[in-house]
C-alpha cells in the first residue's frame, strides 16, 4: 500500500500468522527491488531485494513477489513475530545508469500477542 | 565495520542558523547518498556522489542545502540558513560499486529540529 497524507497504511497481524505487504511502483525501467524494514529511531534495513528478470525470490521467513505486468511488488513475512512489527518500504532503483533508489511511503506493520 | 555513522542524531536550531550534518560511509563503498525523511514526503533522496563527485543533486531543495564530499570517508549536508520546514530525520546511506549489489546501508540518521 501507499500512503496518504499523513498517515501511513497499517496492517495489524496476529503474532504466527503470515503477513502480505503490498508496493505499487511507478517506474516500468526500474530494474531492480529492494525491501527495507524500518523501526523506531532507526535507518531504513535491507531486508531482501530482487531483479526484475525474476519473479520471486526467497530469504529467511520472507518472500518477495514481483509483478512487472502490474509493476506490483509484495513482501510476504511467515511466522510474524513482535521484532517484525516496524515500516516496511519497497524502493526501485531507477535512473538508468544511475544508481539512486525511488522509495514508497511505507507500510505499518504490528503484531499482536 | 561499524556501519555508516551519522553525527549529530539530534540537533536542535533556531531558525536562520546554519547546520551542517555530517556522515562516514562505510569503507569501500563508493556510492554516498543523502535523504530526507519526513511524514508528509517519506523518504526523498537529495543527493548522490560516486567516488566523491556528485552525481544527480536534482533532489536538493534549493539552494539553502549544499552537500560536499571532500574524500571518500566523509560527506556534509550543510543547510545555511535553516528554516521550520527543514525539520526531518536526515539520513545518509553508502552502496558498494556496481555488480556488488546496489542496495543501499543507512546510517541512524540525524534528527534536525528548527525552532
């Protein structure tokens, strides 16, 4: 999701339940993904990222899914636990030979006990 | 590595004052980054340098901010003078050259307050 205003999209989830954090992205060149999680009074932490001559891509308790027809990116969290809870954000490498990230407004994600 | 390191992570200013932000990128990086992150805006990138020359300085708001990096250890965001609307958490972030990977490790950042 993308964010309005002020305020972030949230997504609440029980804590050992699967988590699916969607990001639209806006640049049909943009050739390579990445999944940031940030947490309070912290920079943003590389989580896992993917090139777009793929469609998934799997790390450790996360996956990432990507859709160039829709250019639609989700990350998908199993087994969420409490240190999951943070802002997620997708960013896209644009800019050619450049190699600047374009990133979302980010996603809110709490777990609950 | 102890990561990029950021200095100060709070400043507080009165508006008009000068701050300058300061950050070390990891050794061997050449990529150094400069964003602003604010609730409105989310993450905006300023400005970007490879191997100490800026690259695209197209996100700089204007020209009250000016960013140098007179060596490959160490950059400075400098904002002369400072207003309100700079208020944000200023981050700096290094990437490794091409075909490394091109993702990008944040510092904490700097949290700027102008009164």
């Amino acid at each position: 999701g993308e964010s309005v205003g002020l305020h972030l999209p949230t997504l609440s989830v029980q804590e050992g339940d699967n988590s699916i954090i969607n990001c639209a992205y806006s640049n049909s060149a943009s050739d390579y993904f990445i999944w940031y999680k940030q947490e309070s009074g912290k920079g943003p932490q590389f989580i896992i990222d993917i090139r777009s001559n793929m469609d998934k891509r799997q790390g450790q308790r996360v996956t990432v899914l990507l859709n160039k027809t829709v250019k639609h990116l989700s990350l998908q969290i199993a087994a969420t636990q409490p240190g999951d809870s943070a802002v997620y954000f997708c960013a896209e490498k644009t800019g050619g030979s450049g190699y600047a990230l374009n990133f979302g407004k980010g996603t809110s994600l709490l777990v609950t006990p | 590595d102890a990561g990029v390191i950021q200095s100060p992570r709070h400043e507080v200013t009165e508006m008009g004052q000068e701050v300058t932000l300061r950050c070390k990128p990891i050794s061997g990086h050449d990529y150094l980054f400069w964003y602003r992150q604010t609730m409105m805006r989310g993450l905006e990138l300023l400005i970007y340098f490879n191997n100490n020359v800026p690259i695209d300085d197209s996100g700089m708001p204007e020209d009250r901010f000016s960013a140098k990096m007179p060596n490959a250890s160490f950059s400075t965001l400098k904002i002369q003078p400072s207003e309100p609307r700079d208020s944000a958490v200023y981050f700096c972030a290094s990437s490794p050259r091409p075909g490394l990977g091109t993702e990008a490790f944040f510092g904490q950042g700097t949290r700027l307050t102008v009164v």
